[in-house]
C-alpha cells in the first residue's frame, strides 16, 4: 500500500514539472483560434467565426515569440453586412509562474499568460467600407493542459485596426477560445526524463 501511495505522489510531482517543461527554453508552440466572439467598442457587437493559427519559439522559459496569420468571418450585429477579417503579423506571449505576482495557479493544470500581436490586418465589409492597417492586440489568457502537452485556451484580448482605407481606428474586445501543442525539443526532453528517474 505504501508503494502505491508513494507512486501516486511521484506521478502527481512528475506530471506538474513536465507541465512547466513545456514551456521552457527551445520549445515550440503551436496552435489556433477557433471560435471569438467580440464585443463592439465602436463596430457593433456579434459573433466571428475565426482561425488564427500561429507558432512561437521559447526564446526563454515562459517567453515566446513567434508569429500569426488571421482569416476570420464576422457578423457584427443584427441589420450589419458581413465582414472578412484578415492579417498576419508577430506575436509574443508570456506565462505567469504561479504565485507571480499574486497570481495562484488554477487547477494545478494550466498557467495564466500575456499576449500581445502586432502586423498588419484588416477587414472588408459586404457592400461597405474596407480597412487596411495595423493590426495590433493585447490580453490575458489561461491556458488549461488536458495533457503535459495539448492546452485548451481562454483569452481575453483587446483588437485594433488602425486603417489605411475608408475608416480609422476600429476596436472591439473578444474572447477567443483555442489550443497550443506545446513541442518539446532534447533540452525539454531530458528535463522529463531527469524527473522522471526521480
């Protein structure tokens, strides 16, 4: 019994060090946006429908840098044309150790983060005006791992548009839901071996 208790408790050690593992320095990152819904700040609230796929590189632990590409579809509101979203640009991202700040880890299985993107974006509106800029946007997320390395996500995230073409700054928050696959390389690797040895 004191066997089985004690396995229990490595298992439970080994599985919270591997969920920092992969987030350490020479990992990668990638995953997608699926679903957002936003809420208008000067466009009109409504629901998109989008994919932003996207890939970082752990440049250090809990920093990554990489960049993004944005195809979405949108309906602003009721009575609104529909819009196409487009844009492609840089990302950063950066997760809060637990306790950091004041900030606990939730459920023992994910890490709260920060992202912010910058490029360049826009939008046409069906029989409307059309938008060319800089795409740029800025949030807190949680990302929740339903394995050491698939995470479901949440986030929360401030969009702009500062435009080129028929209109200026447009904005709207959205809450963005979507997974990362968190790859290891040999570094992450031996850091899950080391542990588990333990």
């Amino acid at each position: 019994m004191k066997k089985l208790i004690l396995s229990g408790i490595l298992a439970v050690a080994g599985l919270a060090t591997t969920m920092n593992a992969q987030i350490q320095k020479g990992n990668w990152m990638v995953g997608s946006t699926l679903l957002s819904s936003n809420f208008g700040l000067n466009t009109g609230a409504g629901y998109d429908i989008k994919l932003q796929p996207r890939a970082a590189y752990f440049i250090e632990d809990n920093v990554a840098l990489g960049g993004y590409v944005t195809l979405g579809f949108s309906k602003p509101g009721a009575g609104q044309s529909t819009q196409f979203d487009y844009g492609v640009g840089a990302l950063g991202r950066y997760f809060l150790s637990p306790g950091e700040k004041g900030v606990d880890n939730l459920l023992n299985h994910g890490r709260f983060f920060l992202e912010g993107n910058v490029g360049v974006g826009g939008f046409n509106v069906e029989n409307g005006i059309s938008t060319t800029g800089l795409d740029f946007g800025f949030g807190p997320g949680y990302s929740y791992f339903i394995t050491p390395n698939i995470g479901l996500e949440g986030l929360v995230k401030y969009n702009g548009v500062t435009g080129f073409g028929n209109e200026g700054l447009t904005s709207r928050i959205s809450f963005n839901v979507g997974f990362s696959i968190y790859i290891p390389t040999s570094r992450a690797k031996q850091v899950a071996n080391d542990v588990s040895a333990q």
